[in-house]
C-alpha cells in the first residue's frame, strides 16, 4: 500500500518549497497561510490601509512565486518574502501618490533614543476586560498608524510579529543599532500618547482574521490559475 502524501501544513519550509517548485499549487497556498498574517501586517505598516495593505500583498505573492526558482536560502525565506512585501508595499504607494509619507527604511533619523520608563499595568480582573482590551487595541492600532513610516515597520516587526533586532535588520536590510534606536523611539511616541494602555493589547494590533487570510490566498490562486504553468 503506498504511503500518503504529507500534508503541505506539516513541512518544514525547505520541503514546501521544493513541492512548489515541483508545481504544487496547494503547497504554495499553505506558505501564504504560513506568512500571511506578519506579511499583511508588514504591508500595512507601510500602507495604513487594509484594503491597499491586502493589494500589496497579493502582489507580493506573485512576485514571489515566479522568483521561487531564484531562491538560494542565502536568508530565511520569512526574511526574503517580507522583503519583497515592503518593496511591493512601497512601489503601490508611490502607484497611489503618497509620496509625502514615502520613507526611506535604511534612511538616518538620528541616535536620539531616550526612552520612557516601562510601566506596567497590573491585569485587571474585572469582567470587562475583554471589552478594555478591545478598546486598547484600536487605540494602539491608531497610534502606530500615527507613526512615521520606517519607525512604523520597525515597530511592526520587533513588537506586533516579534522579530529579533538581528531578523529586523536583515529583513529590512539596516543596521542593528538602527533597529534598536528605532523601536526605542517608536514605543517612547507610542507611550507618550496612549500612556501605561500600550501594554495591554499590543500582540492582538492588526489581527489577521479567517476571512482576510481566506480572501487572499483565493485571490492570488486565481491570478495564478490564470497563467500558463511553468
């Protein structure tokens, strides 16, 4: 009796890939449910805008499956493919006329990197924390949507997908001081204007629903259906 196939969900990331290098569509639709949600939010804190931030990413994912073959493992492929979402993220907005809040991510802002004491709310055990929560989280989604742009994917990265210094670094190809600096100076604005609230929902920002992640990957593999196989 011949052994079933593994399923895409259980491999690692090098298997997947050889699958989809193999013409496997179903296993590129389990890498985008794999990345989506650090993806979308990655686009987002370029974009600030759902619909634009869910565009981007589709566009990322083509982008990506048609350089597969290029691919080398030089660097994670987590890191190769949010690179590619922030240029996709980067060249919609300047499609879309933003040019105003278009920030270089490798740009020096300085080495002011004052920040402000941590203070930490004790978890409140009435019944409407859940409902407290939810607020929170619309104002943190707010404040960092406040953020100046290459503050912002920092801060995305680091603190809502919780990448090291050293993956932020790579993935946005910067220093790893500048990463520091960065975050240190994006939680300090971000405290100065939601106070001691910032530590209460700040892993719940941008949740990324069924229906979003859903939407996208049908999308992309209609557009990919659409075109001739290698």
């Amino acid at each position: 009796m011949q052994a079933a196939a593994p399923n895409p969900s259980s491999l690692d990331d090098d298997a997947l890939l050889r699958r989809i290098r193999a013409g496997d569509r179903d296993a590129f639709s389990d890498l985008m449910r794999r990345f989506n949600r650090r993806l979308y939010r990655v686009a987002r804190s370029v974009l600030r805008d759902d619909a634009e931030a869910e565009d981007a990413l589709q566009d990322a994912y083509l982008q990506a499956y048609r350089a597969l073959p290029a691919f080398r493992g030089e660097s994670a492929l987590g890191t190769w493919l949010t690179r590619i979402v922030v240029n996709a993220a980067l060249m919609r907005q300047r499609k879309t006329g933003r040019l105003a809040d278009v920030i270089e991510l490798g740009a020096d802002f300085g080495s002011d990197d004052a920040i402000l004491p941590r203070d930490r709310l004790d978890e409140p055990a009435q019944p409407e924390l859940a409902a407290l929560r939810a607020q929170t989280r619309r104002l943190i989604e707010t404040g960092i949507d406040k953020l100046p742009a290459a503050f912002r994917t920092v801060f995305v990265l680091r603190a809502v997908e919780e990448l090291t210094v050293e993956e932020t670094a790579a993935t946005l190809d910067i220093p790893a001081a500048t990463v520091r600096t960065r975050y240190f100076r994006a939680r300090a604005m971000l405290r100065e204007a939601l106070a001691r609230e910032i530590d209460f929902a700040i892993e719940d920002a941008f949740g990324f629903d069924g229906a979003r992640c859903d939407r996208i990957v049908d999308a992309v593999r209609r557009r990919l259906d659409a075109e001739p196989s290698p």
